[in-house]
C-alpha cells in the first residue's frame, strides 16, 4: 500500500520573510532621520552658525588691523568658510558614536535593510546643514563688508571646493566616531581636525609665520582649499589642483578605513 506524502503549503503573506529594502530606499530613510534630528538638536545647529559668526567679527574688528589693515575681512571669509565646514561635520563623529554606544546601530543590523548606510544619512545631512550654515556665515560676511568680484562661474567653482570639503572632512569624522569609545572620546578626537584651518593661509599670509612652520603650514591639506576658494571669489592665485587631489585623496581613505572599520565594530 503506497504512503501519500502532502507538499508543504505555500508561506501564507503573513509568515513570509520580509526580503528587505535596498540601499537607496534605506539611505532615503537614514538622511531624513539624520535631518529630523539636526532639526531637533536647535542648540547644535544654532552653534556650528554662530560660533563661526563671532570668530569673524572677532578676527575683522579686533585683530584685523594688526594682521592686515582695510580690506582684511576679504582675506578672512575663505578661511571662515573652512572653519564652518568643521564645526558643522564635527557633530558627526559624536551622532555616529551615539548610534554606537547606545544600541542603535544594533538595532539596525538585525533589521531587513542595509545598516551601513546610517553612514550615508550622516554625511549627507551634514553635507546640508553645513551648506546652510556657509550661506548664513556668507549673509553676515556681505551685510559687514565682504565684497567678493566673482563670476557666476567663479561662484560655482567655489561652492562645488566648499560642498567637497565638507564631504571630506565629515567622511573623516565618521570614522573618528566609529573607533571612539565614547561620545565625549569622539568629539575630543575629532576637535584635533578643527585646528587645521589656524594652521594655513586662512587668518595670516604664511610668510609671516616662522620658517619651521611655513612648510608644514604650506602643505597640509585645508590650505589649497582656502586659497582656492579665496582666488575664486576675491582673486589672485589659486590651487585648485591640489585642493581637489587632497579633497579627493581624503574621501577615498576616509571612505576605505570606514568599509574596513564598520563589520568590526562592536556594538555596545
């Protein structure tokens, strides 16, 4: 007598296994929880504008007559920019660490979508919230006297330098808040970056500064973005070369140590 053997029935819709989203939708998501919560954090953002803000007026109308007399806020502004780029994507290393060190990003590895990119709503919400902190600081520039001559190409050419900078440097601050132990570690890792632009042509000609600082001041990276952006939009010579090869050079290694780190870190 033959044994009849049932096929299993098919999965019904409701104990189907939920196949996931794809990166694009899930990124989608992760930069509007990254800008909701730029939004929320008003004291953050309010900062990352006003401290840039006050270190302008502070360098035009107390020191610079003593750096360079009429016309210095035209010098200044380049660097000002730079400086706002930096405090804004520092908050990255500390939103990233957050995810971290509170759960978060366990949470998100046991869920159907690609978790990796939470890193894409930081960096590209910083991205946007930097670009508007540049515009305000810009705002005050103009209304206290910046007079840039630039073209409308000219213009472009700067903000592209600007919006490439900032990638760069929050790219570099995710990785810092990926290895930190802690919100506060990340956030004092990452205040080491923010010294750059005082290390350049962005405050002071660098002939002025000692011959045993001129070189180092001359090749790190932040530099040839400054002069970039400032022969762009005021004029005089630029370095536009090396400020993209250093812009470029910085995202592929930020970006490469991040692909490295991100499987290893344990989630605490």
């Amino acid at each position: 007598m033959s044994t009849l053997t049932a096929s299993p029935a098919p999965p019904s819709p409701r104990t189907a296994v939920p196949i996931g989203v794809g990166p694009l939708r899930s990124s989608g998501v992760f930069i509007g929880r990254s800008i909701r919560h730029s939004l929320r954090d008003g004291e953050g953002l309010l900062m990352a504008i006003v401290l840039p803000i006050m270190l302008m007026l502070l360098f035009t109308y107390v020191f610079g007559g003593a750096i360079a007399g009429d016309g210095y806020i035209d010098y200044v502004v380049p660097g000002i920019i730079l400086t706002t780029a930096g405090f804004g994507a520092a908050s990255v290393a500390v939103s990233v660490n957050h995810d971290i060190t509170r759960g978060a990003m366990r949470r998100f590895r046991t869920m159907p979508i690609v978790a990796s990119t939470v890193l894409v709503g930081h960096t590209v919400s910083s991205v946007i919230r930097n670009l508007v902190a540049t515009v305000v600081v810009l705002g005050v520039a103009l209304a206290v006297g910046f007079r840039p001559d630039a073209t409308v190409l000219e213009w472009l050419g700067a903000l592209g330098l600007v919006t490439l900078w900032i990638v760069a440097i929050t790219a570099l601050f995710a990785f810092v808040g990926l290895v930190a132990g802690s919100p506060e570690s990340a956030n004092a890792y990452g205040f080491g970056l923010l010294f750059l632009p005082y290390l350049s042509s962005a405050f002071a000609p660098i002939e002025t500064m000692p011959e045993w600082l001129q070189p180092m001041a001359t090749y790190q990276p932040v530099n040839p973005v400054i002069e970039s952006i400032r022969g762009l939009l005021v004029g005089g010579e630029t370095s536009t070369g090396a400020a993209l090869a250093w812009c470029a050079g910085i995202i592929a290694v930020a970006v490469g140590l991040v692909v490295w780190r991100f499987p290893r870190t344990r989630d605490r």
